[in-house]
C-alpha cells in the first residue's frame, strides 16, 4: 500500500467548502493517510488544533501568515498561549507556521513581518517544533533572520513551503538543511527553470502539500507525486516511501 503524507493543507477552515471529514475519508482512500493543517491566523490556528485533535491520521501547526495575519504582539502572546497549552496537553501540535515573508502581497510592512517571524521563531525553539515557512519574494531578508538564530546556537528546523523560487535559493534552503514543499503550483507551471529546480531537489529533502483553496483536497498529493516521477524519471513508489519518511521525520510522528 502506497503512503502519502500532505504536510501542508488547510481543510479545518470555515472558508473550505467540502465536507472535511469526506474529504479526509477520500485522501485516506486514496494513501493520503497522514496530514498537517496549517494555521495563518489565531482563529485558524485554534481551529487547526481542535480540528487534528479528534481524528486520527491529522497533526496541526499554528502561525501567522504575513498575509492574513493582524501581526500584533496581543495576538501573538494569544498564539504562544495556545501553543504551549496545546502541547501541554496533547502530542499533535507539529510545527509552528506557516509564517515568513511575503513582499509580493505585502499586506503588512517589512518590519511588522519580519518581529512576527523572529517571535515565531523563538515559539518554535521554546516548543522544541519545526516552522513552516512562507517566503515570497522575500529570501534576500529572510536569511539574514534565519541565520542570526543559528549563530546562537539554536537550531531550526523546518521547511520552506510552496517552494517555486530560483536553483539558487534552492541551494540556500539546502545549505540550511530545510526541506522543500512542493505542491500543485509546480504540475501546471510552463517556466522551464522551475521544473529545472524541481529536478534538483533531493529526494531527502523533498515533501508534498496540497496547500490551500477552497476546493483543494489532500488525495491530490497522488497526482503531484506522479507528476513529479515523471518529471524527475523516479518510481512513484521511491518517491512516495520517500517523501513520507521525510515528513514523518521533520514532523517527529
Ligand atoms: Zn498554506
């Protein structure tokens, strides 16, 4: 039996318009049997933790998205809040994130950004999680953040989702060990440099998301999976046993 593992979706949202819990029974149909919900709010990162709390196979992570989030140190303490008392009492909180740096919206300013990713930061090495990290258009800034934690001694691990930026960022990304999510965007994208990274990225350091939309379903890991053992000439079986190890491991479940 093939396993799948989406590290990245948001279906426990008011916004989604299936049934989640059909949804869900569908992806673990079809060997999506395990995934990560992702917050980018407070409200949808309360959300995420009662959502994977009752059901098996589910794992939350809590963050403010540069996008959608109001980045104010009230709603952050409530964040910290919730992630310590989560993991007081349960094994699923994953990850902190997706937060990060995004300038092609830039729905708040750089420097609002930038406090809530070094606050968040902080909450992942507190908790002793991997981050899921949002980076658009942005990297120029975000290692620079990334790599001051580093030089005191912490270690931060997680992975850049979404991942279509350039072979060199991918090397960046590499060099840091962070793993590189991959999702829909890439099957239908025609730039031939991005298939280019797509090709180099490890095996040990890819893994597969579905991300959002409100239509969006964790069973369509199965056609990213096969579009990228085309692309990359790999059986799907190697890269499905692969990407979900990766997964398992970052996400320590
Ligand atoms: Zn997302």
């Amino acid at each position: 039996m093939i396993e799948l593992f989406d590290t990245h979706c948001h279906i426990h949202t008011e916004d989604y318009q299936l049934d989640a819990d059909e949804v869900l029974a569908s992806a673990h149909a079809a060997g999506v049997g395990r995934m990560v919900v992702v917050g980018t709010d407070l409200a949808t990162s309360q959300a995420a933790v009662q959502f994977a709390a009752s059901r098996e196979g589910v794992w939350s992570s809590i963050g403010l998205h540069p996008h959608d989030a109001s980045l104010s140190s009230q709603v952050f303490a409530a964040l910290q809040e919730l992630g310590r008392a989560t993991q007081a009492t349960s094994a699923k909180l994953v990850a902190i994130g997706e937060c990060g740096l995004d300038y092609f919206y830039a729905h708040s300013t750089k420097s609002e950004q930038a406090a809530a990713l070094r606050a968040q930061i902080e909450l992942a090495i507190e908790l002793n999680v991997p981050m899921i990290f949002h980076v658009r258009e942005a990297f120029t800034d975000f290692w620079p953040i990334f790599d001051d934690f580093q030089k005191n001694g912490a270690k931060v691990r997680g992975v850049v989702h979404s991942f279509t930026d350039s072979a060199e960022q991918l090397e960046h990304a590499l060099s840091r060990d962070l793993y590189i999510g991959v999702n829909g965007i890439m099957t239908f994208t025609s730039r031939p440099e991005q298939l280019d990274m797509a090709r180099r990225i490890p095996l040990e350091s890819l893994l597969f998301e579905t991300d959002r939309g409100t239509i969006n379903k964790p069973e369509m890991v199965v056609e990213i999976a096969s579009f990228l053992a085309n692309l990359r000439n790999e059986k799907f079986e190697d890269l499905a046993q692969a990407t979900t190890s990766n997964a398992r491991k970052l996400f320590n479940v």
